[in-house]
C-alpha cells in the first residue's frame, strides 16, 4: 500500500505546473455537476411520484363523480325497489309470511287449509336458504287448482314443490308442500372508490314483476340495531 501511495504522489508530482492549475480550477465545477446530477435524479423521482399521486387523486374524483350521477339518478328506484327486493326476498326466516300468506289464498279460493307445518333448512353459509311449509288443502277441485296457480303471485317467492290431489265425490283434498327463499343481506358493501353501474333494463323489469307480488299483512322484520349493525359496511 505504502508502494501504491509513493507511485501516485510521484504521478502528481510529475504533473506540469499548467496543468495542476487546470485541474484545480475545473475540480469545483465537476464537484458542482456531480452533486447537480444526484439532485436532479431525486428531484424527478420525487416529482414522478407527485404526478402519479395526482393522477390516482384524479380517477378517484372521477369514479366518485360518476357513482355520485347514478346514485342520483335512481335513488328513488334503488329506494323502492330494495324494499321490494326484501319483501320478496327476506333477510330471515319468511314463515309466519308465508303462513299468513297460505291462509289468505285458501280463503279468497274458498278452501280449507289446515295442518301447516313448516320447516328450515339448515346451513352455516351465508347463500340462499329456503323454508318448506307442508299442509292439507280440502274443497272443489277447481278452487284446489286457483289455489295453485295463485301461489305463484305471493311474497315472498314461493312456489309448489309437490302435490297430492284425492278425489272424491266432488270434494278435492290436496297434499302440499310449497317451498320459499330468503337470504342473509351482505355484510360489505363496495368500497366508495369502487364504481358502480346503473340497474339494467332486466333489472328494473324484475322489480316491476316483483312489485306485482300480493304482499302479507304481517310485516316483514325491520333491520335490527345495535350488535346486528355492521360496523364497516365499505369493507374498509
């Protein structure tokens, strides 16, 4: 090493005199341009990070700009027709609904009902659940039949899952078993930057034939507060 330094003392050393006067002057403008390099590369960096925080900042104020438009455009669709949505499909379990329902259908056919009985599935998932509702119905065959055909028009959905029909003597006597659907509600919703798009035209066509559904007279249960709550209902 002391071999290395000694070469390179004696390699100034035999520098010419104008030429340690050139270096010396010039030394301070590479040092200047070094440190002006190093500089302007941060300085980009920085400035392309800037440009591309407000070009995030942008798109968000674009995308709540236009969920802001449609949120306005069909607020009171979107209002009407959740409450809809929930009548025909509820939350919870739709049994006394349903009962209910039965009974009223039975009586403007003028037909006995009786025997109801009804049963849940069970599940720990959140997907679509249904319960099943199992009964006798007696009368003329023809108000057995419109009885049938109208459980079709009832909230919530429910349909016939089978039938049993005796007759005899011109007294009908049907074994039913009708089937509905209901399903938890979701516990996120999309988050604010997320878009959204406006209900399609099969879409609002669905609430329309929903709408038309005969309701019960029993209330469908109100949301419940407190610990049923969600407390980060944006998933964030």
């Amino acid at each position: 090493m002391n071999n290395n330094m000694t070469n390179m003392t004696s390699i100034v050393e035999n520098v010419p005199e104008g030429d340690k006067q050139i270096l010396k002057s010039v030394a301070p403008l590479v040092i200047v341009l070094v440190l002006f390099i190093i500089t302007g590369k941060f300085a980009i960096t920085q400035i392309t990070n800037v440009r591309n925080q407000i070009s995030l900042a942008k798109k968000s104020q674009s995308v709540l700009s236009e969920k802001l438009k449609t949120l306005r455009s069909s607020a009171q669709i979107s209002a009407d027709g959740s409450g809809v949505a929930l009548i025909a499909l509820p939350k919870s379990n739709p049994s006394l609904q349903v009962i209910s329902q039965l009974k009223m259908l039975a009586s403007s056919n003028l037909a006995l009902i009786e025997g109801l009985r009804s049963n849940v599935t069970e599940s720990s998932t959140d997907e679509i659940l249904h319960v099943t509702t199992s009964f006798s119905l007696v009368g003329p065959k023809d108000a057995i039949i419109a009885f049938v055909k109208g459980v079709d028009t009832i909230a919530p959905i429910t349909f016939v899952e089978k039938m049993e029909l005796v007759e005899d003597a011109g007294l009908s006597s049907a074994t039913i078993t009708t089937r509905t659907y209901f399903a938890s509600l979701p516990k996120t919703i999309p988050t604010v930057t997320q878009p959204i798009t406006d209900l399609t035209l099969s879409e609002k066509d669905l609430l329309t034939q929903l709408s038309k559904l005969s309701q019960s007279a029993i209330d469908t249960p109100a949301p419940s507060s407190g610990s049923g709550t969600n407390a980060n209902p944006f998933g964030l």
